[in-house]
C-alpha cells in the first residue's frame, strides 16, 4: 500500500472541506482546511491521477480512526456520481457492525442564536472531558450561497484545531433530502471511527429540522430571551420535536431576561404533548461565552440517554428512524428514477402545464405518467 497514494486527492471533483480539521489528522497534514479550488495549481503542473481507496481501505482507515480517510469517505459519500455511490455502499455495508455506539445530538435554532458558538462550547468541554466529537451540518441554503453553517470554519476556532474534533460542513449538492441522507451516513461513519458524540446542526427554519430530527437520539432548540417565538422563526412544530430547549446568551444583564424566558417557555413546553415516557422535556439556560450551563446541558443530554436506554425508547426510536430512513430512500429513488425516465422527462413539462391551467385533470396526467414509466397500464391510482 502506497500511502501516498492512499492520502492524495481522489473524488477531487466534490471536494468541500475534505480533510475535516486536518491539523489533528494522521497522514498528510499540509492541507489547508475549506474548499479547495480545482484551479490553484497550475496547468502546466502534470499530477498523477489520484489513485482511489479500494472498499477495504476506506474501511480499514476508518476503523483505525485516520481522520484523512475519514475525510476522503465522506467526499465518496457526498460524491454524485453513481460508481461512487455504489462504492460508497459497499463502505457503508462494512462499517454498519461498528456504528452506534455515539450519542447523536441535533442543535437548531435561527441564524444568529449561538449554534457553532454553543457548539464550540460544549465540544471543547466534551473534548477536554475525554470525549471524541464529530460536527456535521444540514444546511439547505448552502445550495445556494456555497455552504452558510460552517462553510466559514473559523467559526469554531478551538475545536477547528482539536485533535480529538471532527468538523464537516454541509454538502452543498443536491436536495434536501439528498443532503440530508449524506449527512446520516457521514454521521455513521465518524461514529464507526471512534467520535462518541455526534452533533447535527441545523438552521431553525423549514423542513430541515425534522430531517435532523428523524436522525438523532436527542434534539436541542436553542432559543433567545426577549425575542419572541415569531420573531425567532420559530414554529410551534419545532419546539414540539425538541428533547431540551436551551435558551442562550444568558450571560450579564440578559441572565435576568433569560430567567424569565425560562418560566415562559417552560409554561409552552408544559402545554404540548410529549412522546417518550418517563422524560419531559427542560428548559434551561447557558452561556457560549461564561460556560455557564454548559455542564448542566450536558447532564441534561446524559440523564436522557440513561433513562431512555433502561426503558428501551432510544433502540425503539433509532429503529424507527432506520425503518422510515428506507422507506425515504426508497421513495427518493423512485422519484429520481422517475424524472430521469427520458419518455417521462418529454411529456413532464407539457403535462405539468395542461394540469396548471385546467386543460388536462391531475389524476389522468399522473396515469398517463406512470404508464409511461411502467410501460403498462394503470388502472387505478
Ligand atoms: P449561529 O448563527 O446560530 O451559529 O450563531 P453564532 O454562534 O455565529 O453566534 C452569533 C453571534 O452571537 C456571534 O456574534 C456570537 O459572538 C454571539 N454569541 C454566541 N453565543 C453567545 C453567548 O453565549 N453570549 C453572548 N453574549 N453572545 C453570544
């Protein structure tokens, strides 16, 4: 095995971040953090074509916790193209008997509440209590504005550049639920190299949420005091998916204001129904900055785990999650296929527009669809 080989640059074309913190990695460790442009090395520079890892040596770096491979797995992961996926796969069939063991956190709240400084927070506490954390991020905008969660990684200066830290930002390819099915199996992995704690960040606006939500053990809403539910975006369906609700920045003259917070929110959490037994969910308070609360949140995390554990919730929840994660696949795959079908593609726009303006009924459009997909005829729908 040549380890060059093994450490250069293959799935160069959707490399984002690929090397993770590499300052605490194994391997090569010249490479500078963030994107990588395809462009910064001169065209008369002749490379060597990378070599790609086979399936076992993914596996191998992974368990062995080498942080490049690690890095390299997830570009194959977040990769588009379909050899890729395939091998991605084979990686991931290897590594399932070796992940689960990690606590998987989603943290939400809207721009601007605190997330990487909270997450920077309670990493660094976690790290320096012996924990090994992985950050990953589900960022819908990052479609458009090249990765907002995280793209800028010095958001998260300490743990950036902790060895025992793990920060991967948001794949910026794809759908939502593109994105967010890389992120589970991103998630898989680095719990399979060895991080105890996983954190999923997330903006507390849209459909995301619920996509972290159905990957996690425990869901954190990070809220502020004073600004109101409406104007934190925040929608009710949000606060009732929520394990913990932290209200942030309580640090000087807003530690007053946070307390009050606490008591509302409490009083709103208090009308909602909650689904796992022998658990409702608290309101507490921290601060990024002070730490104060920092330690409670994280016994606030443990106590759960502990308790849901005994009563069997958290195997019944991540069971559930896996059942509905194939079922999702299933459906996104369909859909694919489906728009990819070249006879559907040229009838789509057209039918699309015949439904829209009343000549063509939704219903018989779709059959029409369908059969062509099928190649066969539908009698009901
Ligand atoms: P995000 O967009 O939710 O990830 O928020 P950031 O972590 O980027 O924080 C947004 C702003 O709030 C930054 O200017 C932080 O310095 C500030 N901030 C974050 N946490 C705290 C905190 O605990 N106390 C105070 N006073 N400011 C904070």
């Amino acid at each position: 095995m040549h380890s060059d080989d093994i450490h250069s640059e293959a799935y160069s074309g959707a490399e984002t971040g690929e090397e993770g913190t590499a300052r605490g990695s194994k391997g090569r460790m010249g490479v500078r953090p963030g994107v990588e442009s395809p462009g910064s090395t001169a065209p008369s520079a002749k490379r060597r074509p990378p070599r790609e890892l086979t399936v076992d040596e993914h596996v191998a770096g992974i368990l062995s916790g080498d942080r490049v491979i690690l890095g390299k797995t997830i570009t194959l992961i977040e990769s588009l193209k379909a050899e890729h996926n395939r091998k991605a796969l084979a990686v991931m069939e290897q590594l399932l008997p070796h992940t689960g063991s990690a606590i998987r956190i989603g943290i939400t709240g809207v721009p601007g509440v605190g997330k990487s400084s909270f997450i920077e927070a309670l990493g660094s506490w976690l790290t320096e209590h012996g924990h090994r954390i992985a950050v990953l991020a589900i960022d819908p905008s990052s479609q458009l504005s090249n990765g907002s969660i995280m793209g800028d990684k010095t958001r998260m200066e300490k743990l950036s550049v902790d060895p025992n830290a793990f920060i991967r930002p948001s794949p910026s390819a794809g759908s939502l639920g593109g994105v967010a099915r890389k992120t589970r199996e991103a998630m898989l992995v680095c719990e399979a190299a060895g991080f105890d704690v996983v954190f999923v960040e997330t903006v507390g606006v849209g459909q995301s949420e619920t996509m972290v939500h159905s990957m996690v053990d425990f869901f954190l809403l990070l809220m502020l005091a004073g600004a109101g539910d409406s104007l934190q975006g925040i929608k009710r369906g949000i606060m009732e998916l929520a394990d913990a609700v932290a209200i942030n920045k309580a640090d000087g003259d807003n530690i007053i204001h946070a307390k009050r917070a606490r008591s509302e929110y409490e009083g709103a959490l208090h009308l909602m129904k909650y689904p796992a037994p022998d658990w409702s969910p608290p309101v507490l308070t921290c601060s990024s900055i002070t730490r104060a609360g920092i330690a409670e949140i994280w016994e606030s995390i443990s106590e759960y785990r502990a308790r849901m554990t005994a009563n069997g919730w958290l195997e019944k929840k991540r069971r559930e999650q896996a059942l509905a994660w194939m079922h999702e696949s299933i459906r996104q795959a369909l859909q694919d296929r489906f728009r990819e079908h070249p006879g559907v593609a040229a009838q789509l726009p057209s039918l699309e527009r015949a439904v829209s303006t009343g000549e063509q009924p939704a219903l018989l459009a779709a059959q029409r669809l369908l059969e062509t997909f099928f190649d066969e005829e539908i009698s009901t729908l």
